[in-house]
C-alpha cells in the first residue's frame, strides 16, 4: 500500500464495476474522487462506503474532467463504447497520469469481441490518450469477485498489463488492496489476450446460468510428479 496517498478518480463510480472498485480500494490509503452520470447512485454508494469505512476520503465529484484534472490515478469504469468520449473529456489532465482501462469490447449479445484482432480495447485508448499511462486492470473479475475474493480457500487471480513498470507497481497496490492476487501478464499488447479470456468467461457464465462469482486462477500443475514447478502452470476458474 503506498505510503504517500494518492487521488483516484473513478470515472463512472455507480455502475456494477465501479462500485465494487470504489468499495473495494475505499479501506485503503487513498483518496476517492467518484464521478457518475447518475447521482442517485452516486450517492447511495458513497453512503454504503460511509458505512462500511467511516474515515475513508471520499469525494463526489460532477464532472469527468474536473474528476480527472485532481486525480493520479483514473479508472474508466465505463462500457467500450463509451470510452472515447470520455478520453476526449479528460485527455488535456491526463497527461503522464495512470490511466486504467477496465473494459471488454463486447457484443450485446457476448457472441464475440467489437475489436479487431489486432487490437484492444486498452490499446485504443492508449491511442487515444498518447500522452498517459494506460494500464489494463480488472476487466478479468466480475463486480461479485471484490464481494469475495477468496473462495475454497484460493485467492482470485487479477491480471494486469501496461508498459510503464512505476504505473504497473501502482495498479498493483490497488489490486492487492481489494483482495486479488495481482499478476503482471505482460505489456499492453497482452490486453487482447485478457479480453478474450473474459469474453470466454462470461460465455460460460451465461451458458451454464452462472452467479458471475467465478474468477481466474493460476494453479501449479502437479508439480509433486516432476520434482520441479517451474514452467507448470494450469488454469482454474474459482467456483463456490
């Protein structure tokens, strides 16, 4: 946890996701600026974090770039689609700020992704915003997972990708703030990879009728049968 407290603004704070990251990191040694176009919802989740963490710095705020402009750390905690109007809103105060893509290009019907296959949706923001640090964080675990981010036993894996090694070291005090165990995937060219793992996961969700409290896990594979773990790896969806 950092020692020195940084400014996070949440950009869509009373959605699904936002929400559960505004509780979720609202213990920690941060400060909240939380920004929604829906201020009923705003406010019912700034009483709930009031409740469960009476000293925590929360702060509403009406405006995406005003929300920005304070902030070191921004979390676009909004659908695909929407994310290039907000980096339009917000791209002159997010210049060398930490800049977290949450999202999955996904079709109404989760069919298959709206990106191209060369690409992804961090990648395109990193376009669109040249002159921040874009991180792809918490697009693999579903608003459920903060709720409980241990199940059997096991800690939900969060993965993480970008370019910039200080930006990673901050995302991942974040993500070990809400509970997840975070793993460095790889640079911001691995989001594509993440986002289909995602879009895989949810399909499964759906298919099987799901309560979406499934997160990744990375798991040593019989590593008792070679002597050696290194290089064994298996994945495990973490069910209840």
């Amino acid at each position: 946890m950092p020692i020195t407290k940084q400014t996070i603004a949440i950009i869509g704070a009373g959605g699904n996701m936002g929400s559960a990251i505004a509780k979720g990191i609202a213990g920690g040694n941060y400060r909240l600026l939380l920004f929604d176009r829906d201020p009923d919802q705003l406010e019912s989740l700034i009483e709930k974090i009031q409740q469960d963490h009476p000293n925590a710095d929360v702060v509403p705020i009406d405006c995406a770039h005003e929300c920005s402009w304070e902030a070191d750390i921004i979390i676009l905690a909004v659908p695909h689609q929407a994310e290039k109007e907000i980096a339009d809103k917000i791209r002159d105060v997010a210049t060398q700020k930490i800049v977290i893509s949450i999202a999955n290009p996904v079709e109404e019907d989760f069919s298959k992704l709206t990106t191209t296959s060369d690409t992804s949706a961090a990648e395109e923001l990193q376009e669109w915003l040249p002159h921040s640090k874009v991180i792809k964080a918490f697009n693999t675990t579903f608003a459920a997972d903060f709720q409980q981010p241990i199940i059997d036993g096991k800690q939900a894996d969060a993965f993480i990708a970008g370019n910039e090694k200080e930006a990673l070291q901050s995302v991942i005090e974040l993500v070990e703030t809400v509970g997840f165990n975070p793993i460095i995937a790889g640079d911001l060219s691995v989001s594509g990879t993440l986002e289909r793992m995602q879009l895989l996961l949810i399909q499964l969700m759906i298919r099987n009728n799901d309560d979406w409290l499934a997160p990744w896990n990375v798991t040593e594979w019989a590593p008792e049968l070679s002597g050696d773990s290194t290089g064994l790896a298996g994945w495990k969806i973490l069910r209840n």
